[in-house]
C-alpha cells in the first residue's frame, strides 16, 4: 500500500469550478471519507486522483511518484464504483479474478489469490454460483473481492453502498471497516452519509462547492467544526446556532444572549461589531429551573433511552438532546444550561469559527 498526496487540485468545466484548490494528505494505511452532498465535487476528486479526469491544475502524488497525468491503467489504483459493474455471464470466482486473467496471471495463483480474497471477504462458499441470483450485500463483496485480489497501492470507493437496502448498509459498513482493519488497505471512500464517514473513516474531508470546509478525524470534525456548514451537517440532530450582535474582545469569556451572561470559551481574537452564532451540541443542553436563559417548549421526539426536545427561544429554535424519563408539556417554559467548554462561537458573515480556547489544542480548515 502507499499514501496519496494532493496538492492545490482544481478542476473547471468551462466556467463551473467542480474542485477549487483541494489540497490533503493520505497516509499508507489510513481510511479517509470525501464527504458532502451531491454537486460538492467529492466524486470529481476521487475521479482525478483514479485517472478518470484530468485536473485543471494541481499535483497528485501516488508513493511519493508524481501521477498527475498518468492514465488509471499506470497507477495501480483499485475503484469501487455505486453500480457494481459485475460480469452477468461470469460466476463469483470468475469476476474476482478477471483482472488477474487480464494481467496474464498463470491459473494456479489466479486460484490461489481468489480463493485468499473470497475467504477475507467470507464468501468462499458462493464462488460458484453466478453472481446474477446474488443478494445486493454479496454482489457487493464480489466487487469489493474483485478490487482486492489484484493488491493495488490503494482503493477508492465511489458511494458502494449507495444502492443497498438501510439493514445490508449498516452490515456492510461495519465489514469495511473490518476489511481495511484486516488489510490495512490505504482507501479513499465517497459518500453523501455523515454516519457512514463518522463509523468508518479515520479522516474526513467535508467538501461543499468544491471546497474542502474542513480536514480531520470525526472526533475533531464533530468536536470543533471550522465552518458553519460542517457544525450544521455534521450531527443528528446537528449542531444549533443562536445568533446576536456583538463586538467581541481578546481575552472575553461570555456574550449577551437574549439579555443573559453565557459563559463561552476565552477568545482569542477582537473582532468589530458583527452578527455572530453561539453554537452548541443538542447533548450539550440542559434545563435548569435556575437558569435566566429560558424558552417555551415546541415539540419533543422520544428516542427511546433519551429525547430531543425542540425549545423557541429569542434567538430561534433549539434542540436539546435529554433524558427519556422526563415529560414536557407543549408551551411548557424551561431554563436552558449550556456547557462553557463545548460551546463554538461563528462568524455569520464568513461562516468560520471565531478562534477561542475551544480551538486552540487542533485546528483545520
């Protein structure tokens, strides 16, 4: 396996500007999630670091090779595409080694490296059988098997499991993520689904228009969102922000919020008079009858072992994520704590988190 290097990527389609300046690093062996929505150029990435387009500008390094323009035959990539492209005609064991027969491969390790790769993937006792009558979860790993026979330096994954039924996708996650354990496989995997990067990946890069908002592990992406638009997508329910005027100051450990001191991380940075949001995670609320901070309560969604319960406040609708034991009335009036150290402060008009003592241990962008 290898590391991938990228450096300044851009890619333009006439006037549309699909990838702006990407640049991040893969080491050999990590699992790294592009995750965004449709359009956000995640898919056009993977595809020019696959070969399968060409970059308007930038670097793409492969083990340290410069590979930019090589074509996805020379760059001992393995893809995974959503559709899984098999061989209806061709039964388990043929697809997996097809690429092998490609290569020229004597038959005795053909069979040798396929039945190796059907046992990883747990499907040894179906290589006979043709892959048309297959269920969605198995094809899956006959296209997964037929990407890891051929030992490539790294593997990019393209939504795989994008057309698979809610139970076979949260199975087959939890595969992948035992496979790369297994494999130690460097991987590049796209998706549109937060909770498939935040189970499998040991990096994530949030991508929206083209730009990578953010870069870093879940932990770091879901404790210190660097934008807005991750704080927002990333998190069920995500984070809530409650916006205010304010000049905020160098050294300040508190802002007015509807009337109300609410303690914040130390800031580390003046800012002139600007609309600002306090962010804050749902779990991260609790009611307390002695705080001045207070809301009516909208609606409540029982989750089981716990309960988000919507709040109208002065700055707009919250979520707190409490209990399951407690019940509230519609209209009900609740004080609302907010934990200091958790808590993000945002620039509305650049979306970016103004720099505080909650910052400053990582931070990416």
């Amino acid at each position: 396996m290898a590391g991938i290097r990228i450096e300044n990527l851009r890619k333009e389609f006439g006037s549309f500007v699909a990838v702006e300046d990407s640049s991040f690093t893969v080491h050999d062996g990590e699992f790294l999630a592009l995750l965004g929505p449709s359009g956000c150029g995640k898919t056009t990435t993977l595809r020019m670091i696959a070969g399968l387009e060409l970059p308007s500008s930038g670097k793409i390094y492969l083990d340290g090779e410069d590979v930019t323009f090589n074509r996805a035959s020379a760059r001992d990539i393995a893809f995974v595409f959503q559709l899984f492209a098999l061989y209806p005609h061709m039964n388990v064991r043929k697809n997996i080694g097809f690429p092998l027969l490609s290569q020229g491969m004597p038959k005795a390790e053909i069979r040798q490296r396929v039945e190796e790769t059907a046992r990883l993937l747990q499907i040894d006792h179906i290589l006979n059988r043709s892959v048309s009558g297959l269920a969605g979860g198995d094809r899956q790993r006959v296209a997964l098997g037929r990407a890891i026979v051929r030992r490539p330096k790294c593997f990019l994954m393209d939504e795989p499991l994008g057309t698979l039924d809610a139970e076979f996708r949260e199975i087959m996650v939890h595969e992948l993520r035992e496979l790369h354990n297994r494999i130690h496989a460097t991987t590049v995997y796209v998706t549109h689904d937060q909770h498939e990067a935040m189970a499998m990946a040991d990096k994530i890069a949030v991508m929206n228009h083209g730009v990578i908002e953010q870069f870093g592990t879940p932990q770091e992406i879901y404790a210190k969102p660097a934008t807005m638009y991750v704080a927002d997508f990333i998190g069920s329910p995500p984070m809530n922000f409650m916006r205010f005027t304010s000049g905020l100051k160098n050294g300040d450990r508190s802002i007015l919020l509807d009337g109300v001191d609410v303690a914040v991380p130390e800031i580390h940075k003046d800012m002139a008079e600007s609309e600002l949001a306090l962010g804050v995670r749902p779990e991260h609320i609790r009611f307390s009858d002695a705080s001045a901070l207070r809301g009516a309560v909208y609606g409540s969604e029982y989750l089981g072992t716990n309960q988000v319960v919507a709040v109208e406040t002065q700055s707009g609708l919250i979520k707190a994520r409490v209990p399951a034991n407690r019940s509230f009335q519609i209209g009900e009036r609740v004080g609302l704590e907010f934990n200091p150290a958790k808590l993000a402060l945002f620039d509305c008009t650049s979306g970016r988190a103004v720099p505080s003592s909650l910052y400053q241990e990582t931070r990416h962008g």
